[in-house]
C-alpha cells in the first residue's frame, strides 16, 4: 500500500543550529564545531523555531562553513542505523556550502548529524517547514450553550497554549436570540478570541463584531479567523456579548456557540 501523505506546513525561515564561536548560539544548538572522523551529534528539533511535536519531516536547509579538509555530511532521525546516502559533500578551502533537504524525526523529535572527513567544520541548519498528518497538530471542537440576563458575558470554550507559539486557524459558528431589550443600547455580541489570561479589555479582543443590539434580535452566524498565538500565552476562542457597562442587562438572552480550531 502507498504512503499516508502528511501535510507541509510551511513557516518563515528560521536559522536553528549555528556552530560557529560567536554566533550567538548556544548549549546543544550552538559550539563547540562539528569534530571530524565520523563524529556525531543529534540535535531535537521539535519545540524549537515553530516545530510542533507532531511533526515527522521537517524540510531543512544544511550548510557547511570553512571547511578544510574534504569531507561529507550525513543526516538522519536520531536513534536510526547512519545511513549511506550523504546530504551534502565538499573539498577543502571553500567558504560555505550549503544544500537543502527533508529528513524524517525521530519519535523524539530528534536528528543526528555526522561528519564524514578528518577535519572539523562549523554547519548552519535553517528550517523552512514541516510535515504531519493534520491529526498530529493542535485541534479540536467544543461547543457552549448558556441563558444569561447580564453583561459581559464570556463563552470561551476552547484554550489553547502553544510552547512555541504559532496560528490557528478557527471558525466559531454562533446562535442569538436576544427578546427583551438591554437597559443601554451599547450592547454587542462578537466572534473573537480572548489573549492570555489577564484581565478583559477592548485591547485583549480580536474578533468580529454585530451589534448594538435591541428588542427582539435573532442570528445564525459563522466565521473563521487565522489567530496568531503568542509562546505561552493562554488563547481562548468562542464567542462574547458585551456591554458598556457590567451592569447592562440583555433582557432574556440565549447564545450557543460551536469553535473548532486548527494551531500550526
């Protein structure tokens, strides 16, 4: 039977191990230079320049600097036999060097880089993209349905915090009924995303927005937003009604709201 195909992901391009004395790399992606005479190091890949845990392959850019004897480079998933096939090769003297490729992880992740030839050498390793069954990446749906007679309301059900940060992709679909009306005329509802977890400001939304809302208000309602996620920050997508004031009342407010999510 053929392959699953796995999905590319491309992202900016990101430099990821620099060898080179003051690169400002650093600890395993950083010096000391590669030694020659077959030496080795693995390097984990995911959770570094936007590479998610579920990814497989990634597509890498290899490039060798000031090498001085003639030598080749091997790649391959970290804890796998050293393969045969070299993924870049040079002769001495040159300045730089450099050769893309798509190599496949490790279940952890993970690398390992060989050098063949008797001589050191620095390598830079840039990433482009990646590859992974959609079901490997962050995602999801999740669905609230509330009564609610005050203002602001909150109907987040989804929070998502990526180690790395990254985007989603989201859709929340999003029923209203409104039959009475709010005692100020300052009142919206909106599709939109909570940033981390601080207190609730104009600022600390994005989404978009219906309103004002009055009397007797009725909707079905779908869109989808590309989200930007900050490393670490807790992002909650859905849905919100929201106030002047946190004593406006809605009247008899019903609001069921369905995200689904993809993060990349």
């Amino acid at each position: 039977l053929p392959p699953t195909p796995l999905e590319f992901v491309p992202i900016t391009p990101c430099r990821l191990i620099d060898t080179r004395t003051g690169s400002g790399f650093s600890g395993a992606y950083g010096p000391p230079s590669m030694a020659g005479g077959s030496a080795q190091r693995s390097f984990t890949i995911t959770g570094q320049c936007g590479i998610p845990a579920g990814a497989q392959a990634v597509s890498f850019n290899f490039a060798v600097w000031l090498p001085t004897t003639r030598g080749n480079l091997l790649v391959f998933p970290a804890g796998t036999a050293t393969p045969n096939v070299s993924t870049l090769n040079w002769e001495a003297g040159i300045l730089a060097l450099a050769n893309a490729a798509v190599v496949p992880l490790s279940g952890g992740g993970a690398i390992t880089v060989g050098i063949l030839g008797p001589g050191a050498v620095d390598i830079i390793v840039d990433v482009n993209g990646y590859y992974g069954p959609t079901g490997s990446l962050p995602h999801g749906v999740s669905s609230s349905l509330a009564s609610v007679n005050a203002s602001p309301f909150y109907s987040y059900p989804v929070t998502v915090t990526l180690p790395t940060g990254g985007a989603c992709l989201v859709t929340s679909q999003a029923q209203l009924v409104l039959s009475g009306s709010p005692t100020s005329n300052d009142m919206y509802f909106r599709i939109a995303i909570k940033r981390g977890g601080g207190a609730d400001g104009d600022d600390a939304h994005y989404g978009h927005y219906f309103g004002p809302l009055s009397g007797f208000y009725s909707a079905d309602m779908s869109r989808t937003s590309l989200i930007t996620v900050n490393s670490n920050e807790a992002t909650q997508f859905g849905c919100r009604v929201q106030g002047a004031a946190a004593g406006d009342q809605t009247g008899n407010l019903e609001l069921e709201c369905q995200t689904s999510y993809l993060c990349f």
